[in-house]
C-alpha cells in the first residue's frame, strides 16, 4: 500500500483520514503470471494499481492479437469505458509476470469521489498524463520509423523490453515480430 500512497502524494497532497481512506477502499491481492483480470465482453469492476510485476492490455481483432498497453509498475490501469459506464469491455488484460496489484472496485470508488476532496482532481491528473501518453504514441506511429519506435520503447521501458516476448513488444510497436528481429539484429548496444 505503501507505494500506491506515496503514488498518489506524488499528485496531491493527503491528509492522515485521506491515507486511511484509501486504505479501506483498496485492496491488495497477489496475480500469478499468465493470469487473466478481464476479458472481452466482461464488465470491468477494478481500476488496478500495479504494484510490481508486468501486465498487458490487447484486444483480439478478427483473431489477431494487438496489444494496446504494456503497464509497468507503479501505475494504473483498466478498461475505463467499462468500468465508468459499467458496460462490456472490448479489452482483455492479462499478466505477464507473477503481479501483485492493489485494487478499487466501482463503489468504493465513487465513495472517494464524493466523500473527498482529494480524489477528483488526483484522477483527473492521473487521466491527463494516461491521455498525454496516448497522444504521443499515436504522433510517435505517424512520424517515427519503426526501428525509432523500438529504440524510444527500449529507452523509456529497459524492464520491459528485458521482461515481454518479441511478439508482445512488436504487436505494441505496430509490426510484425520479424520486423522487429531484423531491426533488433541491427542495432548494437
């Protein structure tokens, strides 16, 4: 809990009864790798923090696999249509890694928001840095190339590009996971 804590301090200031607070309304709870948290076509109950380990976020497009997020730890994540408008998520997340994630179901969410002060503006922050990222992966696919793209993942995320298969990696990048081994094959570090 500890690192959700200093997470969310990082964002806004906390008060004590804030700090308790948030440790009623999350809970923490150990994944084993290979481990699916939502699928296509469920209703996403949790918003997650993860804590340690790696998970990935896809969608299975007429039996292709895209893989739309590869969250590190310390951050948040979910199926935000889903779990605002409780309706069917079109996502499926899964773990990569054994993962331990520290979680917020819906009502104890929507408790924080009216009960606090805090909570508003520290999930508008956290949305606005999710959708900064969105908007530079999307101009980084229309003007970099895809050995520019690798390079800036493998910069940005050393753990991942150490820890998450090739195909993971390259169904992220927008290629094809041979692509991305020519690519890789070409670069010497």
């Amino acid at each position: 809990m500890e690192n959700l804590i200093n997470y969310i301090q990082s964002r806004v200031p906390l008060t004590q009864k804030d700090i308790d607070l948030i440790k009623n309304s999350f809970v923490s709870e150990e994944i084993p790798a290979q481990t699916n948290l939502l699928e296509a076509g469920k209703v996403e109950r949790y918003i997650y923090f993860l804590d340690t380990g790696i998970v990935k976020g896809f969608q299975n497009i007429e039996g292709k696999i895209v893989v739309q997020h590869l969250v590190t730890e310390q951050d948040f994540f979910t199926s935000l249509d889903s779990f605002m408008t409780e309706t069917p998520s079109l996502d499926y997340y899964e773990t990569i890694t054994e993962s331990r994630v520290i979680k917020i179901s819906k009502l104890d969410f929507d408790i924080l928001q009216k009960e606090t002060n805090f909570w508003a503006i520290f999930v508008k922050e956290v949305t606005n840095e999710h959708l900064s990222c969105k908007l530079e992966r999307v101009k980084d696919f229309q003007t970099l190339t895809g050995k520019e793209r690798y390079l800036k993942f493998v910069n940005q995320y050393p753990k991942l590009a150490l820890n998450v298969s090739i195909d993971n990696i390259a169904s992220f990048l927008g290629m094809e996971p041979q692509s991305l081994s020519r690519i890789r094959k070409q670069i010497t570090f």
